[in-house]
C-alpha cells in the first residue's frame, strides 16, 4: 500500500473513532475532537510509516517485533498528544482508551485490505 492511501485510511478510520470516543464519553465538541484525532494522526503516521520501512529488510520476526512496538509507541504518542489537544490530563483513561481502539481500527482496516 502506497504512503498517501494508507494516511488516507487511517485518517477515514481513526477520525471518527477519535471524534466518537472524545465526545460521547469524554467532554469534547465533535469538531476539537475530530480535529484532534486528524492532528495527532499526521504527527504520528509518517513516523511509523518510516519506522516500518527499515523492518522490512530483515526477516519476518524481526519485522513483526519491530511492527508491535512502534505500534505501540504510537499509541502512547497519541495518547499523549490528545491530552493538550483536546483538554484532558494524561492521568485519564480517555486518550489511552481512544488511541488504542482508534489504532486497532485503522490496523484491522489496514490488514484486511491487504496493506
């Protein structure tokens, strides 16, 4: 899958999971929290796009250890990063809730299209 469809995807994937999760269970206006999922999303794909690509040269273990961890920093780093966004405190539950199922979602979409 080429870089600008998978940001594409993320973004139609994550955006309303973040937007959903942002506001109806945590006190944030639908456009902050859409606008936050986008945001944290372009601070974080390229990242883990580039991560990703040094994996690939080695062998499929080494690729998929390499795969779960930066997803897992990713997840942290949106946690983080939706904090100041989107008005909560890193000691909530909310952004680690959100940027995990957010994450999965693009991740399962991103599996079953083949990427």
């Amino acid at each position: 899958m080429r870089y600008p469809v998978a940001l594409a995807l993320t973004l139609l994937t994550e955006t309303p999971v973040y937007t959903a999760a942002l506001t109806r269970i945590g006190p944030v206006r639908p456009r902050r929290a859409a606008a936050a999922g986008v945001l944290v999303n372009l601070v974080t794909h390229s990242l883990l796009w580039w991560t990703l690509r040094h994996w690939t040269d080695g062998p499929a273990a080494a690729y998929w250890t390499g795969f779960a961890l930066s997803e897992i920093a990713v997840c942290a780093a949106e946690a983080l990063l939706l904090c100041p966004l989107a008005g909560l405190r890193p000691r909530d539950p909310l952004p680690w809730i959100a940027s995990g199922t957010a994450n999965a979602t693009s991740l399962l979409a991103g599996l079953l299209l083949g990427g």
